[in-house]
C-alpha cells in the first residue's frame, strides 16, 4: 500500500456509481480493480466512463486499502487509486464474455482462440504447460538423456492410425508422410550410440476423431539403450514422480503394477482407474446352469457391487443405466439387477426366476452386503468384461466417487504381443511392430496355431494414471531376424518389409545395442495432473472434433496453380 504502481491489461468490466467509477483491469497474472473519483479529478473520471470490454489500458495510481474487501481474489483487498490513464488501444465488443463461467459456445471460443486464451484459468493451463515441459527436461537432463530433434517429413511409421501426406515438389508424384511418432528414428539413434534420447514432440496421426483426440499432440518421446524393463520402469516412474512433486507438492508413493490380464480381469480394462473399487466379479461359478436361459448361454457373466445404494438408487435410475449399457456404444442386451435390501429382503429384474435366498447367497460369495446392488451382464466374454468395465467407470461418475487431487498411478505389464482382428483377419501389433516378445515366448513366434500366437506376451508396458493411458512403451527387437520373423507374423511380406523398414532392418545388421523407450503424451498428462478431461484446454491452438482449426479456417482449399506445382490433378 502506498506505493504508485502502473497496470496494463485489458478492461474486464467497468461499474459507474456516479461519483466513483471502478474498472477491472486483467492481464496474465490476475484482476486488480482500478478506482476513479469524480471529485477529485473529472476529466479522467469521465475518460474511464468511456472504456469498453477489453480495452488496453495503462494506469497508474496509488495502492490504497478497499473498504469494502473481496476475499474470493487475490487483490481483493486493495485497489489502485488512478491519477493517470492511457488508452492503448479499442476494442470491439467481444463475440463472448472472458470470464470463467464464459458465455461463449465451444465453436465461437474455438475461432476466437486469442479471446479465450485472455481467461485466467487457460492461461494458467498454457503456464501449467511450460513448467512441465522444463521441468520434463531438467530431469532427463540431469539422467543424462539429449534432445534430439527428429525430421517431421519421413516415411510411413506405424503406430496404428493413418499418416498425414505431405507432396513433395521436387520429386513429382511422390509423398512425404509426417511421423506418427519418431519411433524407428529414435531406434536409429540408439544405433548411433546415442544411448538416453529424448525430445518433446509432436506426433500425426490422421484418425477419426474420437472425444479428445487430435490430429496433432505431443509426446514426452524417450530411448535408451543397453537396458532391461526394470530401468526404463524406474526412470519414467521417477520422471513422473518429479514432475507431480515439482508441478503439484504431491509424493506419489511406488507405483503398483499389474499384468495386462490382471487388469482385464478386476477392472475390464487396460488402464483401470484405481480411485474407486467396484472391481469385475466372475459370477461364472454362481449363475451358470441356474437353468436361467440368459445366464445359461452366455460365455461369460460378471458383476460388480455398488455399496450402499440399495435403498436410495430408483427403478428409474435403474431403468436409465439399462438404456446406458444398451447404447450402441456400450452393445450390452441388457443389464441384471440385484438389491439386497437392509431389511433382508430382495428386489431383482431376476427376481422370478430365483428366490430371496438364492441371490442373496449369489451377493454374498462376491463380498456384497445388504443394502447394497449387484448389477449384472452376460454374453461374450471379452465382450461382456469390456462392458463391465465401462459400467464401472460409469457408476463412479454417476455417483461421483471419484475425490479431487486424487492420483493413482500405476504400470500395466505383460501386454499380448499381438492383436487378432476379426475385420481383416489378420494380426496386428498391440503395441507397434518393432516390440520384442518376451523372451521366454520367442519359441512360440514359429507356431502357426492362433491362439497360441495371441499368448505371445510382449516386453510392453504401460503407465496409466486415473484410468488414463498416459505412457507406453517397450523394449525393442534388436535382432535383424527376429524383426523380419515379426514382420512376417503381421502380414507384410519381405518385400513389404524392405520397402518401408529397410534402413532400420539395415541398421540392425550394424551392431544394434538392446535398447528400449517410452513416449508420454504430454497434453494427457497436463490434463489429467489438472483433473481436467480434455486435452484441447492444454494446447494453445487445438483443432475442433472434424479436425478443423477454426480460427485460421484449416484445412482449406489450396490453388490449382499450387496443384499442378505438386504435380496433383484429380481431386474431388
Ligand atoms: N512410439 C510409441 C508410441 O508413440 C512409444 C514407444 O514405444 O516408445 O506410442
């Protein structure tokens, strides 16, 4: 108090009591109120009438106690008493208000990006942002890891989705395809004896936009070489606790780890979130037989139990989950329920085939207690667990089980090596196709029987963070033959496999040392130490669900002069 201070910033909202004029000003590190007396100096006070929205002002002025305080801001107990005032520059009234609770759909805000970028809370994801991105490197810096850059215009790397293609103009009727991540350069470096790699970067991938994907994002990308799993699983472990000590004061304790199949089977998913219970029942053993034909011909049939709810949840409730599980999006036929009510007795959409006792003794064996639900889904089996799964997820955001601040981390393991898909009928990598087997199933890479092939485990790992996949990885086939043996396993012929890989197959036959990675999605990982669900609100300049940017209106049509340079006729 008591010191003159100048203030730029933007006009948030101005009040005119007549004598007094008062005027919010904002800029990146908050609001501070700006006070205007009309006795002791007209002229200006009759100038700050006139400001509008989102002016850019200067004003200085002495810090003087408020009388009447605002405890919900920071500044809310002073104000800046002003004896001068620039105008620097007008604004138009702005399409929305800047304000927390804005008015402003998400189209609008998207194609006014630098207006919504003025709010204070995604300004201070942009800054959450930065932080992380040096705190990221000061601890690799410190294990002794280099960025590396690595090209955007390469060829085709597979991580599963569709590449972006870039024309080239100088060698007509050919592409480019931007990285879907640096994986085989990466690789490469390790055969350089670059040996601890990392770089902050961003990948492509040309997907259907499913919620919260972008074409465009950005990965913690990391290699190293002459290591086993155990290595690579402390050091990232360690990363990750530095960043949550040094962005959030939260010591997150040893990570858990479990196998791939474990977190299929209690929580029906690869990246559980471990805030809350409710894991999967196999209620196999229970209702099998029972002679209730659902039941009977289903491969498989599970449950979880919802504590204490019996009572307070409705028919109506019930009725509205059954429509939830039957979305085409979730596919189960219908949803079983169990109440065991407090005072003993049952309420079940089952509940005319089994008596009061029957499926309170089914309750029972899988720990529930009364007053709590059971609620059940049969069918195929790796249908049904899925499905289980996201009814778990489910329950917990309808019954808000998830506390704020809440971080459980964990390492998913022992991932299958290969992935059969029915559409194509072919195998694909689970993870990408340069992932070693574990070694004691190499011997199984030969075998031309199916499942024996989906028991493959891959040395691949996963670290998930609140039911959010936030890194992936694994050790790498080092072997030329083996790598071809795998090439072969996914469907691409020798030719096929010389064609797009042959300068890594090349470079393996030069003394590739064992080597292994990781890549964290950086954006993911800022959205979820934020307990924020989408990552758009960390990325200054996001695309919307088409894969539009709307505020500079891309992709857009480009000239037919541009065409023919590129050597591109047809194009509908
Ligand atoms: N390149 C992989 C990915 O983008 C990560 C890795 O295996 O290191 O998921």
């Amino acid at each position: 108090m008591g010191k003159e201070v100048t203030l730029s910033g933007w006009v948030q909202k101005s009040r005119d009591l007549g004598g007094m004029t008062f005027v919010d000003v904002r800029d990146r590190y908050g609001i501070t109120q700006l006070v205007f007396n009309m006795e002791q100096n007209t002229p200006l006070c009759e100038e700050a009438r006139k400001l509008g929205r989102e002016f850019v002002i200067q004003a200085t002025g002495i810090v003087v106690e408020r009388s009447s305080k605002n405890s919900a801001r920071p500044t809310g107990e002073i104000e800046i008493e002003v004896s001068e005032l620039k105008i620097l520059n007008p604004s138009k009234v702005p399409p929305f208000t800047i304000e927390e609770n804005t008015d402003g759909g998400d189209d609008l805000r998207m194609k006014f990006r630098y207006l919504d970028l003025r709010r204070l809370s995604l300004q201070n994801n942009i800054v959450f942002r930065s932080k992380l991105a040096l705190e990221t490197r000061n601890y690799l810096d410190s294990h002794g890891f280099v960025e590396i850059e690595t090209p955007f215009l390469i060829k085709s790397t597979p991580e599963g989705a569709r590449d972006f293609i870039v024309p080239s103009r100088l060698n007509r009727g050919e592409f480019y395809a931007l990285p879907q991540s640096p994986q085989t350069f990466k690789q490469i470096l390790m055969v350089a004896g670059m040996d601890k790699y990392f770089q902050i970067v961003k990948c492509f991938r040309d997907e259907d936009l499913r919620a919260d994907r972008q074409p465009e994002f950005t990965q913690i990308d990391c290699e190293m070489s002459f290591v086993h799993i155990e290595d690579i699983l402390q050091t990232f472990e360690g990363l990750t606790k530095h960043l949550f000590s040094r962005l959030l004061r939260v010591n997150l304790p040893e990570f858990p780890r479990m196998t791939y199949d474990e977190a299929m089977r209690r929580y029906g998913s690869d990246k559980p979130d471990l805030r809350f219970g409710m894991e999967l029942q196999d209620f196999n053993h229970l209702a099998k037989g029972s002679g209730f034909v659902v039941f009977d011909q289903a491969e498989w049939i599970g449950a979880i139990c919802v504590k204490g709810i019996a009572e307070t949840y409705s028919n109506k409730d019930l009725k509205e989950l059954t429509d939830w599980v039957q979305r085409p999006q979730i596919g189960a036929r219908g949803l079983v329920y169990i109440k065991l009510q407090s005072d003993g007795s049952v309420r079940s959409t089952i509940g005319k085939f089994f008596n009061d006792d029957t499926l309170m003794y089914w309750g029972k064996s899988i720990g529930a207690e009364k007053g709590d639900i059971l609620l059940i889904l049969a069918g195929e089996k790796d249908k049904t667990i899925k499905q289980m799964g996201e009814l778990r997820l489910e329950m917990a955001r309808r019954l808000e089980l998830v506390k704020e601040g809440d971080f459980k981390p964990l390492w998913v393991l022992d991932f299958p090596l290969l992935e059969w898909d029915e559409e194509t009928g072919r195998f694909h990598a689970m993870h990408h196709p340069f992932t070693s087997p574990r070694k004691e199933d190499i011997p199984k890479l030969t075998s031309t029987d199916k499942e024996v092939l989906k028991s493959i485990r891959a040395d691949a790992y996963d670290l998930v963070i609140n039911g959010a996949e936030i890194g992936g990885g694994s050790i790498r086939i080092h072997d030329r033959q083996l790598q071809s043996r795998n090439f072969d396993l996914l469907g691409f012929s020798e030719k096929e496999a010389v064609d797009q890989f042959g300068f890594l197959l090349g470079a393996f036959e030069y003394g590739a040392p064992p080597h292994g990675g990781i890549a964290f999605g950086f954006d993911r990982l800022c959205a979820v130490m934020n307990g924020y669900s989408s990552i758009r609100d960390f990325i200054a300049f996001p695309k919307n669900n088409q894969g539009r940017d709307m505020m500079i209106d891309a992709p857009s049509q480009i000239s037919p002069e541009q065409l023919k340079e590129l050597g591109i006729k047809n194009v509908d």
